[in-house]
C-alpha cells in the first residue's frame, strides 16, 4: 500500500501547483524548487539490558533519512513533500527500507500567520525538539514515551498574537491516526499557546483530546519553559495524560512524564548535552519502543541521555553519546535490569 500513496502524494502536489497558480490568481514569485537531506545513523552496542536476549547486541542503523522537495508556488502559497526511511529498529526483522510520506502538505502564509492543509507537524513537542536541538541523538520525551505523534493529518493554524508578536499559537485539527489513514469517526484537536518573556526565554502551555473509538479517550496537558542562546540552552517540560480505558473496571492510565535538558558549546567545534526523563507509571507499551525497547514491568523509569557533539563541518556532525534507562521496583518489589547502550551517532545534512 505504500507505493500508491507516494503516488498518490505526487499527483496531489502536481494538482495542487496547478489549481493555485490557474484559478486562484496570486501574483506569483519567481519558481522556486529545492531538495534536501538528513540523515542520522548510529553504531549501537547494547551494554546491558532489562531483556536478557539484547544484551550485548551490536551493530550499524539509519535511524532515520529525509529527502524533501520544498516548492515556492507563490508570495503566499507554498508546499512540502518529505519521504521518510528507517531501519526496523524492532529488533526481531530484517527487512530493506520502505520510503513512506512523512509530510505532505499545501500551506498558506500571510502577515505572520499559516494555514496547512495536509501532513504537517503537530504542536505537543515541536518547540521542545528546537530547544533540545538533538532530535538525531533522541526524541523528543513526549515521542519517546508515546504521548503524541510528531504528525498528523488535518489542518492546522499557527502564527503571533499581538502587535510585539511575543505571543503565538498554533491550532491543529487532524484525524489522530499520526500519517497513517483515518480508521474511526473521531478527530483529535491540538493547541498550543506561547509567550517569549525576553529575546530567550520562552513559556507554553498545550492541550490536547484525542476522541478515540469507544470510551477510550486521550487528553494531555503539559507546560513548557525554555532558555535558548547562541552557546547555552536549557528546557523544563512537565506532561500530564489521561488514557481512558474501555473497561472501566480497570480504571484510567494516568501518566506523568517530567523533562530536563541541557546543551552547551565548549569550544568552537565541540558541544555538549544531557538530558533527563522521569515517568512517574509503567512505560505502557515499551518493548515496542524503536530502537530502544523498555521495560513495562516497573512502576516508574529515568531515561537518561549525555554526550558531545563534534563539528566535522558545519552540515556533518560526529555524536558519541550514552542512553540509560533505570526502573523503579515493580508491585513485587523487583527491580528490571537497567538498560545501558553506549552509541556513536553520525548526523550529518545536504
């Protein structure tokens, strides 16, 4: 099914340019067409591990490559196409990399203010990812432990509020069903809120329902502070997130994930990072989690993150850098085995 959405995904493009340039009459800018690139790949070697049969499993992945093709249409009017590949990462396939769409998208931009239409990214984490600045390293702490998905279908709304633009929002109503296709009749509504106290700190507050089939619900809160400079960054996330459960005998999943992060340049060339990630419950769902499978046995889990980043050049960066995630004891007062895995992260754009 893959290949017929690329199809599919060219044809919109191609249609799209065509309408807006045809009926809608903009005064249009000069064509302009680009591609781009990223890549991020790790040698991985897994020190020890909550699951016996990983530990001491090594070798060479992509954890993810970017081919994008951005496309001016008008002074106002602009789109994306973004092909995504990545290694499994599941420890169990083999399989070649599929290229699949990760954006796909029509936008609209005037005095400041956006409207998308398409597969775009979402709010819940897109500035905590800016100030982190190591998405190459890992995710975002809401991505890691599945809060949210970085895309989704629908259309969003995002620009500044006010005649000092010191406030923003960004509004995004999608099908819920990340870039995949919609399967039930409900729709997820996404906004966040932000305010820059100075030219580097900045506060923002989300929200989210996700109005999944049945009574099974999901709804987030979370609040964000981050300082952003030239040489120093540093960010604080709390995050909230209510799960209902189809059977109410079970009662709901409440999960709680607190953030704090930290990049610093110690010379012109080398930079260096942390990062902490406390979830107060079990990690649902964690032995599916790429590249990094968790534990759901425990009660509670720190993920934990460090490393330096070498400048090779300004677009090839060379990362060593250390995961580990240690659990809490589970109900029986046991303790899963902590996961260690050292890393040699090659990140590098064209």
């Amino acid at each position: 099914m893959k290949v017929p959405l690329l199809r599919i995904g060219y044809l919109c493009i191609i249609i799209m340019t065509f309408q807006i340039n045809n009926v809608v009459g903009q005064v249009s800018a000069p064509d302009k067409g680009s591609f781009s690139g990223l890549i991020f790949s790790d040698y991985y070697w897994f020190a020890e591990s909550h699951n016996a049969d990983l530990k001491g499993k090594n070798g060479f992945w992509f954890r993810r490559i970017y081919f994008t093709y951005d496309h001016e249409i008008s002074n106002s009017f602009s789109s994306r196409l973004r092909l995504e590949m990545s290694s499994p990462g599941d420890f169990a396939s083999n399989e070649k990399m599929t290229p699949v769409v990760k954006d796909i998208f029509l936008r609209w931009e005037r005095a400041g203010h956006q409207i998308t239409a398409g597969i775009s990214s979402t709010p819940i984490f897109g500035l905590i990812e800016d100030v982190w600045g190591y998405r190459p390293v890992e995710k975002a702490p809401q991505d890691l432990f599945g809060f949210g998905s970085s895309r989704d279908f629908g259309v969003s709304f995002k620009g500044a509020l006010g005649s000092d633009q010191q406030a923003g929002y960004h509004l995004f109503i999608g099908n819920g069903n990340s870039n995949k296709a919609e399967l039930n009749k409900g729709k997820k509504i996404m906004l966040a809120l932000s305010y820059n106290l100075t030219d580097h700190l900045v506060l923002q507050v989300y929200g989210d329902w996700d109005d999944r089939p049945g009574s099974s619900d999901w709804k987030t809160v979370q609040g964000f502070s981050g300082y952003q400079s030239e040489h120093f960054n540093f960010g604080i996330s709390y995050t909230h997130q209510i799960r209902e459960n189809i059977n109410n005998s079970l009662g709901d999943n409440e999960l709680d994930l607190v953030s704090l992060f930290t990049n610093m340049e110690l010379t012109d060339n080398i930079k260096g990072f942390a990062r902490a990630d406390h979830l107060f419950d079990p990690v649902l769902d964690g032995e599916s989690i790429s590249y990094l499978p968790m534990s759901s046995a425990a009660e509670s889990a720190t993920f934990l993150v460090g490393g330096v980043d070498l400048s090779l050049h300004e677009n090839i960066h060379l990362i060593p850098n250390v995961e580990t995630v240690v659990y809490g004891e589970n109900e029986a007062g046991v303790r899963p085995n902590s996961d260690i895995v050292p890393r040699l992260t090659l990140f590098y754009t064209f």
